[in-house]
C-alpha cells in the first residue's frame, strides 16, 4: 500500500502556482498521485518517495514547503490532525493592516490626482498650478502604496523569473508599468517650461499612478475578502478539531488523575463525568448514562449506555458517572478518524477540477502575451502609448486564475462540511462528485434494508393455551440457550414486565444443536425446536404445518413449543426492515433510481423482504465473490452504488463506482467504501445523493461564473468593442474586478449551506 504524505505549501497566489508545484511533484519517480488544496494550501502525495525529494522540488519550484505532520515545522496535534489554531489564517490579520494603511494613502492620492486635478478640490496654495510637486506627491504616495504590497512584487516577479508566472505576476506587471509609465512622464515635464502651463497640464492628464496604487489596493482588499470567505468553508473541519478533548481523567494507582489526551494508552480506564465529553474511545465497565452522539451521528436523541455500551470521543455525557475501558486512542478513534477523512477528502480533487487545472496551467503565460499583443496593436493602430498602454495593464488586471483556481476546492470543502454535520462522510472529491451521478442503487439486505438482528414477529398459540403462558415458557426455555435465535425471544419477553419477574427456571436443560432443547420447569416437560425435532415428542395437524409453511414463505423461522405431549404454540422469529427502509427506498425511486436488494439469503425471504420495503429487483441467493460480478454486470446500465455494512460486503464496495457503508458496520466494510453514513440510517443514502448533486452543480456554477468572467473581462480589456461601441475598461475598474471575481466564487459555494440545509431539513422531517 502507498503511502500518503501531507505537506504546507506557501508562497501560492493562484491555480497557476498550485499548478506548478503539482508538475512539479509529479515528476518525481515514485509518485503515483499528488494533490494541492488551494483553500487551505496543502499537499497530499501518494507513492514511494522520500520527503527530502518532494521538498526540493517544491522549493526548486519557487515556493515555501514544511511536513505537515511534522512537529517542528507545523506543530501537529499528536491525535493525527492539524490544530484548530493552525486553520486559522495567520495572513488575514495583516491583510486587514495591509488594506487600511494602503487606503488611508490612497485617499490622499486619490485627492490629489482626482479631487484637485480633475474636480478642483482645494489644496495648499504652493501647490496650486505646481505640476512637478503635484506629479512627485502622487509618485511618493504610489510608492508607499507599492512598498506596503511588496510581496505582489517579490512573488511575481520571482515566478516570472523561475518561468512559472502567477497571478502575483500579473498584478506586479499591471501596478509596476503604470508605474514606469508614470515616471517617466514625470521626467518628461521636466524638460518642459514651467510656463508652458498647456504642455504641463497635459503631462498631468497622462499619470497613471492612482492606477499603480489602485490596482495594489484593490487585489488586497480582494484578498482579505476572499481569505475571510475561505476561512468560513474551513468552519465544519475547526468545528471537529474544537470538540477533540484536550485532556482525560484516568484512574491509575487508584486515584483519579488528569492527563493530556496524548498521554492515555490503550487498556486505560477513565472516568466521564456529567456534562464532559468522552475522552476517547472506549466500553464502559461500569455506571450507565446517556451520551450525546450528534457531533458523529448528526442524530440529537442522547443514546443509552450501560455495561458494556462503547463511547466515542468527543461525544456529551450528558447525566450519569461512567467508568470506562479506553479501547482506541490517538489517531485511532471515531472523531480522529472523521477529521482525517473530511480533511483528506479536501484536499483531494474532483475530477472536474481538471478542466480548471488544465487551462491554469497555461493561463497567465497566455493573459501576459495577450497583454503585451494589445499594447502593440494599439500602437500600430496609431494611439498613444498612453491609451495603448492602459489596454494592456487592464487587459492584465482583470484576469483572475485565482477564480479558476477556487471554483472547485471551495464547493467541496462546504460540500464535505455539511455531509460531516449530518452524519454522512464523503472520503475523497472524487466519491463526492460521483455520488451525485448514481442511477442504479445496490442495497445488501443484512444490517441495511433489515435490523440485522432477528426479532419475534408472531405468536400462535394452540390446544388452548393463551399467549402469555406459551411465552413465558419460551422464556425460561430460551435463557438457557445460546442460540441466536433465543435472544430474539428473550428480548421481546424482557419487554413484558410480567415474563419479565417471573421467577420459573429450567432444569435437566439440555441442548440438540440443528434441532432444539428439552427441560424440566416444575417437574414438567417442555421441548421447543424445528418441525422435524418437535415430530418427534407430538403430534402436528396438517393446517399447524400449513402455518409454518406460509411463515416460511414470508422469511420467518418458526419455532415451536411443547408441554408434556401438546403442542403449545410458535413463536415465529425473522430479521425484519428498519422503520425507514420502505421510505428511504421509495424516496430514491422517486429521484429516479433503480433499487436492487442483493443478499445471499433464500429466494423466499429475500422476495419477502424486497416485497415489504418496495425495490425494484431482488437478486437472492448470491455467495460474496458473485455479488462482485453481479456489481460488475449492473454497472453497464449506468453509475451503480453500492450500500451494504458487512465484511461479505467489502469486495462489492470496492468493485462498485461508490460504495456505501453504513455507519454501524464492520471496520471492513467502511474501509473499502467511498462514503460512510455515520448515522446508519438508509435514509442517508438519498440525503448523500441530493448532497453530491448539489456540491456538483456549485461547481459547475462557479467553473462557468470563473471562465465567463475571464472570456468577457479580457475582450473588454483589451479594448476590443471600443472602435464600434466606444468601449474601454479603466485598469482601476479592472483591478476592481479581479479582486470581486475570487470573492464571488466563494461566496456562491458558501450559498451551499443554505441551499442544502433547507432540502436536508425537509428530508429529515
């Protein structure tokens, strides 16, 4: 098995960058896959190869690197995940100084070179009609500005000269040759008579300085918007990371101590107190209470839990003591393994992702040449550098690979983050993105259409006997037993407080494996077992077997009971469907599904079962290898998902385009699916499907708004309607623009909360 390496990049702008260190990364022999999160700026490398190796390309590549799961370079939470405190964005503080100290100069620019210059605002009088200190303040201003945003300088300039420009670049080249161009037309009213107010007035006009200080503004205040909006889609990942427990009270020496987390060890026992969390995983040996699940499950009902119950970390305590056995600590429990997925899943890609990928990996190179080839045309069509000059830095500011860049990762990290609140975990971008293309829905009967557990269903009594006392013989019968099917009865006779206290027990008990048990209660024989077995000790009428025929038909196991020579009655046991199996069911033909029920039971109880919770087609009597291939033969009709819990399970998982594991299952099974109901609801399975269409369709919305902008924005740029409709684009406006454009994309995908919280409370009522 590969293994998968985490890494911080820094020093990213854009898709442009994340697209060249993933080449970058790739190159690299024994890398199988390599991924890069533009919203939280990080690597995920799957392969053999030393972390050495990856770190020198990235760096070689122009940009900062560090081992996530390094200690000394990222300071990871020893349960396996990055901190709470690490999300933050350390940037977005001084972006916010950044932005307020640039625009505070900027006013005074703006003053000056609009509010005197072009609207006669008042200033000092020797500055009244003093062109050259008019030109050199708004010069100084514009470099203060430009100082303040250094770093669009440093890192663009800095692409472009390790040949991989980005947007940085393209900022850098906007601000700087409306810069340059300025300059020198400041020089150039040096030579010009202070009398010559005309050719002075003129030269004035020609400045472009607000537009060098403007374009550095505006790409900052768009940047503070956008790390604001992305911390935001981060919000369910911190929400995880908060309620990871800091520290834990374990009983060692026989006394109860405080420790940290990371200091508990398997076999520990600890204690949980009313309104604490649960430290880590564990099975209580002693106490009962009941727990808050919700931040695993979604699930608000607290949960019963006695002797022998398991917790999970981070889960509510919410009334009695607990004393409990910790069974997986670290990285291994439930609420760390939730934060891995859903932080692994993020910084996965959708396969759609790789349209955006593709075009951002020649995008700038293509705006920069595009920039230059309009400056020139100008030029050649006899306008003045000026005018042919603002073209092309328009032309270069309005171009937004950041866009691109964002459309995808944002929609599925809010995606992943609504399906962790609700208790469904997509593992990869991939799994999101394919869930929602399901036409064909597998379902395994066992644990998922039924309880998984048998359960008395009828009761029929003969010879005169009442129903009662036939169960309170099969009670005192079935507590000596080990047969699964006696606790079936043992439960449902529990629940009758009467059977309950009743105080008879079974003596000369004696067990027949295949067949069934004989005992004395009061010096009275009584034999419960098959039909076969129970031939033996009486007589059975022709319409009792006919009873027992039509509950076999049904899928129920009858069972029956016998005092002295007379038949007493059955007890007829079956797994039955959870109480929401008919309605999930229907809910996904009503979204257009094939439902298929695969098991390898009989075909009597499997048409039963399938009858009962309404798909459209069973397929019974199938061993685990063929329900592969039965996976494998579906698939020709369309997307099929596969929904099953048990180890019988996992190659049908693995072999469908998703698969499905229910919450509740075998480790097995969950390892082997692409998205995992915590919850373990069958409901769930059209929830993650409505989910996944509707993350798809933010996508496709943010792709489209990303490449519309720029097919529009650069045409109009480059000043293109402007010999037939007289229309051109300031760089200002243009910068204005760009800055919007990142900040539009992440809040359309954040629309997701909104949208889908709406449809998943629905679904839930």
């Amino acid at each position: 098995m590969n293994n998968i390496k985490h890494f911080n990049v820094t020093g990213m702008s854009c898709s442009a960058c994340s697209a060249r260190v993933e080449k970058a990364v790739s190159k690299l022999e024994g890398v199988d896959s390599c991924s890069i999160n533009l919203l939280t700026n990080s690597l995920m490398v799957e392969g053999e190869v030393e972390d050495n190796e990856i770190i020198n390309a990235i760096k070689n590549a122009g940009y900062g690197v560090s081992i996530k799961d390094n200690d000394s370079a990222k300071k990871i939470n020893k349960n396996g995940y990055e901190s709470e405190e690490k999300l933050e964005d350390t940037e977005i503080n001084k972006l916010i100084k950044r932005v307020f100290i640039s625009v505070g100069f900027l006013a005074m620019l703006m003053y000056i070179s609009m509010g005197h210059n072009m609207w006669g605002w008042p200033v000092p009088e020797f500055f009244e009609n003093n062109y050259l200190a008019n030109g050199l303040t708004q010069m100084l201003l514009t470099i203060i500005i430009m100082i303040i945003n250094q770093k669009f300088f440093i890192s663009g300039f800095k692409s472009l000269i390790k040949k991989a420009p980005n947007m940085d670049t393209l900022v850098a080249l906007g601000s700087g040759a409306s810069f340059i161009y300025s300059t020198f037309v400041l020089y150039a009213m040096t030579f010009v008579s202070f009398d010559n107010q005309h050719q002075m007035h003129k030269y004035l006009h020609e400045f472009y300085f607000e537009s060098a200080a403007m374009i550095l503004t505006l790409i900052t205040v768009g940047k503070m918007l956008e790390a604001r909006s992305k911390g935001k889609t981060t919000d369910a990942l911190k929400g995880l990371m908060n309620l990871s427990p800091k520290k834990a009270l374990v009983i060692r020496n026989d006394k109860e101590i405080e420790v940290k987390i990371d200091e508990v060890v398997k076999g520990d026992v600890f204690i949980v107190k009313p309104g604490e969390s649960v430290a880590v995983d564990g099975v209580v040996i002693e106490g009962s209470s009941a727990i808050d699940e919700s931040v695993l499950t979604g699930e608000s009902i607290p949960v019963d839990k006695n002797l022998g119950s398991i917790v999970s970390a981070g889960t509510i305590n919410q009334s009695g003591y607990l004393k409990c056995e910790a069974t997986k600590v670290g990285e291994d429990t439930t609420l760390s393994q939730i934060i891995k997925m859903v932080n692994e899943a993020s910084a996965t890609k959708a396969p759609i992702a790789k349209i955006a990928d593709k075009v951002s990996g020649v995008f700038v190179p293509i705006v920069i040449a595009i920039s230059v080839l309009t400056t020139v045309i100008w030029l050649i069509c006899g306008y003045s550098i000026g005018f042919a000059l603002a073209r092309g830095i328009s032309v270069l500011v309005i171009s937004c690979p950041c866009a691109l860049g964002l459309a995808t990762p944002v929609a599925i990290m809010v995606g992943n983050g609504i399906g962790a609140k609700n208790g469904i975990m997509f593992k990869t971008a991939a799994s999101l993105e394919e869930t929602g293309k399901v036409t064909v829905v597998v379902l395994d009967k066992t644990g998922t259409v039924t309880k998984g557990a048998p359960t008395v269903t009828d009761v029929i009594t003969y010879n005169g006997y009442d129903k009662e006392e036939l169960l309170i013989s099969a009670y005192v019968l079935e507590k000596r037993s080990e047969h699964p099917l006696a606790k079936a009865i043992i439960d449902y006779c529990e629940n009758n407080e009467k059977i309950n206290n009743c105080c008879l027990e079974a003596e000369e008990f004696n067990s027949m494996p295949g067949n069934g048990i004989a005992a004395k209660i009061n010096n009275e024989n009584y034999y419960a077992g098959n039909l076969k077995f129970i031939e033996g000790k009486t007589e059975i009428a022709k319409s009792i077997v006919g009873d027992m025929e039509n509950l076999a038909k049904v899928g129920k196991t009858p069972l029956f009971f016998v005092k002295n020579d007379k038949l007493m009655g059955i007890v007829a046991v079956a797994d039955v469907i959870k109480d929401d199996s008919a309605n999930a069911i229907n809910e996904l033909k009503d979204m257009g599904m094939r439902v298929v029920m695969l098991t390898g039971d009989n075909e009597y109880t499997a048409n039963a079962i399938g009858k009962e919770a309404g798909v459209n087609e069973v397929i019974a009597g199938v061993l685990p290898d063929g329900k592969e291939s039965v996976i494998s033969s579906l698939k020709k009709n369309g997307k099929v998902a596969m929904v099953g819990d048990g180890i019988n399970d996992a190659p049908a998982l693995t072999s469908a385009d998703v698969g499905i594991a229910i919450g509740a299952g075998t480790d097995i099974a969950i390892d082997a699916a692409d998205v995992v109901l915590m919850k373990s609801r069958l409901s769930d399975v059209a929830t993650a499907i409505k989910l996944s269409k509707e993350t798809l369709k933010n996508i496709k919305q943010n792709l489209f708004w990303a490449f519309i902008y720029n097919i529009i924005g650069i045409p109009l740029a480059a000043g293109i309607w402007y010999p037939l409709l007289g229309l051109k684009l300031n760089p200002m406006f243009g910068a204005a623009a760009m800055s919007l454009s990142s900040f539009c994309v992440v809040s359309n995908a954040l629309r997701l909360n909104l949208i889908c919280k709406k449809k998943l409370i629905k679904n839930e009522e």
